[in-house]
C-alpha cells in the first residue's frame, strides 16, 4: 500500500513519524503489519509520566491506521523485572515486603487487601483499564508468560554462544569499579535496597562476570526464588548450567540444561534488542534516561545485530510534571497515575497534553487550579476547530484527541466551563437539585434541563473539588449578613450594592450578571455598563476589584472565591437580597 502524502501545511510531528515508521516498516517487512511498541513494569503505580511510553507509539499507530494500514501496538508488561525496592505509600503494604526483594513481579503477593493474584497484575489492572477509557488499542504481552513458557528459549541460548561479542560491546560502556567494593552479599543487604527506580531498566546491570566469565542471564535461584545468583560454569555443547545464590539464608546451588529451563531471563541490556527482533519491532520510544550515551537504549543499536535484526525507530520522550510537584518517582509515593488523572478530566483532555507536544518536549498536567485554565484552552480551540479559525496543527492535535481511528470517544453532551462547574460543585457540596438549579440558569437560552447532559464534565470537576481542593480553599456562603460590615460602609459603597440589587431580576444569567457585576463600578463613575476597557481611565479597575472584594466578603466572608457571577447564581436572588440588601437603605451609626 502507498504511503499517503502529507503536506508540510498540515504535517505534524505524529504524521512525520507515521511516514517514516510506514516508510521503515515496508522496507523491513513488505506487506505485513506495522509493529509499534511500548514497555511497562507494573513495580508500582504506572503514573503520568509512563504514560507517555504508551501515547506517543499510539497516537502513530493510530495514525498509521487511519491511513488504511494493520498495526499491532504490542505493549510489553515487564512483569518478570525484578522487585527492586518497596514504593512508599502504596495501601495495603509495609516494610514486610521488603522480604520479596529479588523475586520476579509476578511472584510478590499483591498489595493487601487486592482482588489480584500477585503484585504485577494489581498495578497491570488499574492501567489496562485507564488505557481503555482512553481510547488505546494494544495487544499485551506478560514477558512472565514468554520466559516461563520457553518463547524466548533460542534467543537465550543465543545470547549465551555469543556472551564473548556481548560483553566485549557492554565493556566498552563500563566504568572502572571502584576499589574497595562490597562483597555481593553486602550488596544483597544495602545496594540492592537503594536501587534507582525507573521503568524497571535504566539502572539494571547488564550480566554477571565472574571466574567463569561474563554471562547475559540471571537465573531465579530454585531455593528462594530471587535473583542474587550467578552463572558459575556455562557448557555451550551440552547447554549444562551451575548457578550459586548469594542470599546467605539460601546458599542455592544447581546444574541444570538451560535448552530446557524457563526460570530466568537476559539481563535488561540484553534482553530489550532481543524483543524488538522476536516482535519485528519498527517504534519504540524510550525515556531520556534510556537515551542517553551508554544507556540502554544506546548500546541496544549495537547488540541488536548479535540477533539479527535492527535497531527501531525510537525517539526519546520528555519528562511529564504535576503543576506543583517535582519530577515523578514511583518509589516516593503519592504519584499521580493515569486514573487519577481521568477522575478529574476527561479522556480527550488527557489524550490531548500527549498529543499537542512533540515526545522530546515536556509538560505538566494540572491537578491543581490549572486545570481550569487548561480547559479553557481546551473549548477555545473546540471552537476555532468548529468556526475553521484554527491552525492545522492544532486542528491535528485536536482531532488527535477527540477520538482515534475506530472513532470519538464518548463525550459530554453540553460542555459548559470546567470553572463555572468546579464552582457550583464547591458551592452546592454535593446537593445535585441545588447544582442543576443553578446551571439551568446560566444560559436561558439553552437551559440545561438534567446534570446528565453535562456529564461526564460536571462529575470531573466535581471530583477535583472533592479530591484537590483543600478544606480550607472551598467556599462557604454565609448564612446571616454581616451586620457588622454592612454597618461600617460608606454611601459610595452601599450605592454600590443598591445598583447591583436593583439590577439582579433583569439580569439573571450568567451572561447578565457578568456584565452586571463588571458594570456596577462604571456606572458609578459617570460612564455606560456597556464602555469597553480601551474606553475607561485605569482607576475603574482599581474601583471593579474593591467592589468585587465587598461582595466576597458580604457573601462568603472571604476576600476572593468563585467568579462572582457563578456565586450569584448558586446563592440565589432571594439569598443575595438577604446578604446584601440590608446595606441598601443602612445609614452608617443608625
């Protein structure tokens, strides 16, 4: 099949990689299906940041699917990694399992009190599911499964007749061991504990050297079933392997055929470019910390040809950020994952941050009051793309995100601002009549007559105000006036709140009282509600912000809160007389 053309109008950088893993794959593999990939190890909770090992292959492949072509996009649960470390604050899990440290992912129990069988499938179950609410098509495959059933048997044994070529391209990366180092089982009780966590790789060793010689394979030993052993004579007729653990507890030794046992696997370095040549790999990008000179992704481009194949096409990925947080890391606990994220916005929000920048840019994703800035992004570029005004990149990232090539994903049948639905969700504290009261009224007309069709949006926002705001940031609104503030204005201040009285019946809507709220302060100046601010002297500002900070204050008891004109609304008329009409007809001291 062709290639279909992309003009440099309207090229982005999904459809500059979709032309040239097309371009890569029919050079490979004339005719059968693109092969794109990603890698995960379910060590702990997938967050945001692995996230982007899983979007930027998808969004090409469903790129590539739109232009008519088969695509697999494999992703590959490293659940046979070692358990390196315990992440701090996972539910259900103390110190205790630092005793499963060295054991494969599959054979840590899982968190207590988890419908899963074992600590890899509980992390595996709450990313699967996001990556479906998400729109990501994937076959997925357990690298447990493949090693424990034999697939990878001729690699292994391969890699093991060529151990010599190996580790002559892994010395080259090396650096001199420092003198004086540890024994291993030191390393078993201290190093092992401290070990950097990544996506389960980066800061893997790549093979055992010993008196016998540099092998690729780890063995999980047979007595404890961790992996602190080490290959002690290798036969390559016979395949006959003798293997000791370090673990002082065990002390472990056996002979057994490699051609015939299934419990171990290649070190990291060594088994990554042996995937992407079983699979016939063509994408696969990898983190900046695989990147990087020496790194395994570096050294992959070299041992990938001792299997026969050729290095994928695989650009480095940028760091995401949480508005607020420093750079993720499983291992400190409290890391944002993709549901998180979909608790709070929804999927074509989050498909959106992946696919509107390029892999080696990063981002963050707000949790915090920015999402209500990103969502007015978003619905302003909602309607550019509608009204045609939109540039052809963001026209493609949006599109990007709104669906894939299966079609859009589920949406929200009337999109009113996140803000304005964060705030009748703080306001209303969960009482669904009194918010549907209130988002009936914005726009009379087009009047929303049930939260359902504002739903999935309003729950979203819902959940951000339950989940993300602190207590003391909601909003409570008084229940009595403040007499004794109303007592102390002067007349220019209750004439102030005379006009907006008088002004609330003809006005009730969001639109109205907008204008109402911002033309109070005009009005008492000698110019029209109506006066643009290129029309007004810079003081008028001076004058909206001090009479926007009364209000708060009559109404909340608070200097700043919710836009004023979603806070007028969800008081209601009656309300905001009671709050605020005694000062209509106050005389100061009376």
């Amino acid at each position: 099949m062709p290639i279909v053309a992309q003009s440099s109008e309207t090229t982005d950088w999904v459809s500059r990689f979709a032309d040239d893993v097309i371009e890569e794959s029919e050079r490979r593999a004339p005719g059968k299906p693109v092969v794109v990939a990603s890698g995960l190890s379910p060590s702990g909770p997938i967050h945001l940041g692995n996230l982007r090992e899983v979007m930027t292959p998808h969004l090409v492949a469903d790129e590539i699917r739109r232009r008519g072509y088969q695509v697999r996009h494999l992703i590959s649960w490293d659940d046979y990694d070692r358990y390196r470390k315990v992440p701090a604050g996972i539910a259900g899990v103390d110190e205790s399992w630092a005793e499963h440290i060295g054991k494969p992912l599959t054979s840590v129990p899982a968190p207590e009190g988890s419908a899963y069988p074992n600590w890899a499938e509980h992390f595996k179950a709450a990313m699967t599911e996001a990556l479906a609410e998400l729109g990501v098509e994937f076959d997925g495959i357990s690298q447990t499964a493949q090693y424990t059933s034999g697939v990878y048997r001729d690699q292994i044994l391969h890699a093991m007749k060529h151990r010599g070529d190996i580790d002559a391209i892994l010395d080259q990366y090396r650096t001199k061991k420092a003198p004086g180092k540890k024994p291993q089982q030191k390393a078993v009780d201290e190093a092992e504990l401290e070990a950097e966590e990544g996506s389960g790789a980066a800061a893997e060793d790549d093979g055992s050297s010993g008196s016998a010689g540099y092998f690729p394979y780890k063995p999980y030993c047979g007595g404890c079933g961790k992996d602190f052993t080490t290959v002690t004579s290798y036969d390559d007729e016979t395949t006959e392997m003798t293997y000791t653990c370090a673990v002082e507890s065990c002390g472990f030794s056996e002979t057994v055929l490699l051609s015939e046992f299934d419990r171990g696997k290649l070190v990291w370095k060594v088994d990554w470019p042996m995937r992407w040549v079983h699979e016939g790999v063509v994408f696969e990008p990898s983190g900046v910390d695989h990147s990087s000179p020496g790194s395994s992704f570096q050294v992959g481009g070299q041992l990938v040809g001792i299997f026969g194949g050729k290095q994928p096409i695989g650009p480095a990925y940028a760091f995401v950020g949480i508005s607020g947080m420093a750079k993720m890391s499983s291992s400190k606990g409290g890391v944002p994952t993709p549901s998180d994220a979909l608790k709070i916005m929804e999927p074509q929000i989050l498909r959106w941050l992946y696919a509107r920048r390029r892999p080696n840019q990063s981002f963050k994703i707000a949790f915090d009051q920015e999402i209500q800035r990103l969502y007015d992004e978003w619905d302003k570029l909602a309607g550019k793309v509608e009204d045609g005004s939109a540039l052809p990149g963001d026209v493609a990232a949006y599109t990007r995100a709104v669906g894939t090539a299966a079609g859009e994903l589920p949406k929200t049948a009337h999109p009113l601002p996140y803000r304005t639905l964060a705030s009748v969700a703080d306001i209303t504290a969960g009482q669904r009549d009194q918010a549907l009261r209130i988002l009936g009224d914005l726009d009379p007309a087009d009047p929303l007559s049930s939260l359902d069709e504002a739903a999935p949006r309003y729950d979203r926002a819902e959940a951000w105000i339950n989940t993300q705001v602190p207590a003391n940031q909601r909003t409570v609104v008084r229940d009595e006036p403040d007499t004794e503030l109303l007592g102390s204005l002067d007349e220019t201040s209750r004439a102030s709140l005379r006009l907006l009285l008088d002004g609330v019946d003809g006005h009730w809507s969001l639109d109205g009282l907008t204008h109402l709220v911002y033309g109070v302060p005009k009005v008492q100046a000698g110019f029209s509600a109506d006066a643009t601010p290129q029309e007004l002297p810079a003081e008028i500002k001076t004058a909206q912000r001090a009479f926007f900070a009364l209000l708060y204050r009559l109404l909340v008891s608070k200097d700043t809160g919710p836009r004023l004109p979603t806070l007028l609304l969800a008081v209601g008329a009656d309300r905001v007389r009671r709050l605020l009409g005694t000062a209509a007809w106050h005389t100061v001291n009376s």
